[in-house]
C-alpha cells in the first residue's frame, strides 16, 4: 500500500494517456486567438481551448498574458506576498520519541524550528520528524550553508527532547526544499494579501480571462492554504472547464 501526498499525482497520471504529462516545461506565455489557445512553454507550445492555470496568484506576474490579464487580477499578483515555511525532514532508524511515549509533536518560539510532527511511515519502516522552519528566524536560517542548516535543526531537535527521552540520536538522512529560493513558487505555504484587498480585489480571485480559468489553494472557498482547498479549486477549476466545453459543443450540434 502506498502512501503519502504524492501518490495523488501518481495515481491521476497513470490514468492519462501515455505521452499527455509533460514535466520540467515552466510555461512562459498563453496566447488567446480565435484559432485556440497557445501555450508557449520550456518544450515548445501546446495549442488548446481551455487552460488551467494553477501557479500561485503571485506567479501571474511571471506569466506573459495576451491579452494581458484584467487590471484588478493583475493587481492581486503584485500584492500577494508569500510567507517563509521550509519543512526539513529528519529520517531515523526508529521512532525513539515513542519509546518515552511522547507524540513527536513540539512548538518552539526559538527557532530556527517552530513546530515539529511525526510523519512516519510505519508499514515502511521510515521514521521521520517533519520540522517546520517559519518566519524571520527561517529567513536567518535560509542563509547559512546546506550543512549548517541540518546542523543547527538536529541541535535544536536535542535541546528540546533531550529533558525527556534518554538518547536523542542523529537522523540517518535529511531532506529539505528552501521554497523561498525556488524561481517557481518563489515562497510557501501560500500567497497572502495584506488588510482591504480581499474587500477591493477578491471579486477577481477565481474569475476566468477568456479561455483561462485559475485554481490553486489560495482560490478555495473552504481550506484556504492546505492541500484540501488546493484539491477543491481544482475540481471547482475543472467544472468550468467541462461546462465551457459542454456548451460550446451543444452550439455547434
């Protein structure tokens, strides 16, 4: 049985036709014409009649547009700002935090860790600490090197579980992504407005540009933020989708 978030994409992938995922190709334009839509993107450009846009709000910006998108959507791009979350994952051996029958869980307003959980896998016998790194002592964090990084979050790790559990051993692996420094999502955990934008732009958060329609987690109406308002903009995205379609072929029959 396999688990984890990831298995979403891997199991909506094996029911595409073979050849239709395309990975590792950024798209850098998305041209509407009366003949289509074209997508112009890091392997060549796809024609199509509806595109799906899923990128954070604050990527629009990055996206060249034609037409350009409507003033307040535009808007909405520059002003969103994401936030500072990194997750470091520290993978043991064993789950030696259950054996003082102590959850995994921890908050801490030190830093560079605010908060950790016990993601384990047990049928897989991986035993991982999900350490969230937030905020500004994040961005302090981000700027040390690699081995520095895992340095200061296995320290930290043994300051506060060692009061508890008799032997706080060293992770036998680390993993982690700085999503700041990624020139796709350029943040985590999701585009944020500040105070009155909602009120003067929010009408434009999910509307589609023609023949493109945008979904992503900030776009949710419930689970703003997490995974499961990612999943429902997507569905929300993809009825659009196939009432346009639906439509426009009741048209032509």
């Amino acid at each position: 049985m396999n688990v984890g978030t990831q298995e979403f994409s891997k199991n909506l992938a094996r029911v595409l036709k073979p050849g239709s995922l395309i990975l590792n190709s950024p798209v850098w334009s998305i041209n509407q014409t009366p003949k289509g839509v074209y997508v112009t993107s890091g392997r060549g450009q796809f024609q199509c009649r509806r595109v799906i846009v899923s990128v954070p709000t604050t990527l629009y910006k990055d996206i060249v547009f034609n037409p350009p998108l409507p003033e307040d959507k535009l808007a909405l791009s520059k002003v969103s700002k994401h936030g500072f979350v990194t997750k470091m994952n520290l993978i043991y051996k064993e789950p030696w935090w259950r054996d003082s029958k102590l959850s995994g869980m921890a908050q801490s307003w030190i830093g560079p860790v605010s908060v950790t959980r016990d993601v384990s896998v047990d049928m897989k016998g991986l035993y991982v600490l999900t350490c969230f790194v937030a905020a500004d002592a994040g961005h302090t964090w981000s700027k040390l090197s690699a081995e520095d990084r895992k340095v200061q979050v296995v320290k930290q790790i043994r300051r506060m579980f060692s009061p508890y559990v008799e032997r706080v051993p060293d992770p036998i692996d680390v993993v982690f992504h700085i999503w700041f420094e990624d020139q796709w999502s350029q943040g985590c955990p999701c585009p944020a407005m500040p105070a009155g934008v909602l009120s003067k732009l929010g009408h434009a958060l999910r509307i589609p540009h023609q023949n493109i329609h945008f979904v992503g987690t900030e776009t949710a109406y419930e689970w703003k933020g997490y995974m499961d308002g990612a999943i429902r903009s997507g569905e929300r995205g993809a009825a659009e989708v196939i009432q346009e379609l639906d439509t426009t072929l009741k048209a032509v029959l």
